[in-house]
C-alpha cells in the first residue's frame, strides 16, 4: 500500500492511497479528517 500526498491550494486536501482517492475535504463539508479516520476507511474498505 502506497500513500501519497499532493499539493494543492486553497484549502485542497485529499488523501490518495495507491492513486485511489479515500479522503476529499471539499465532499466532507470542508472538514479536515479525524484522528483515526483514513486508517478506519483503509481498514473497512
């Protein structure tokens, strides 16, 4: 399993686990992931 991060601007933060996208700020109303969440979505798929 790779992850990556990329750059981006104002306020872009998606998360891409082996060039999937797992996590989009802009779909989760503007939220910053928790603490634990990406590991949580990687673990239920």
């Amino acid at each position: 399993m790779q992850a990556e991060v990329e750059a981006g601007s104002g306020g872009v933060f998606d998360v891409f686990v082996d060039g999937q996208r797992v996590y989009c700020k802009f779909d989760e109303s503007d939220q910053f992931p928790e603490a634990g969440e990406i590991q949580r979505r990687l673990k239920n798929g």
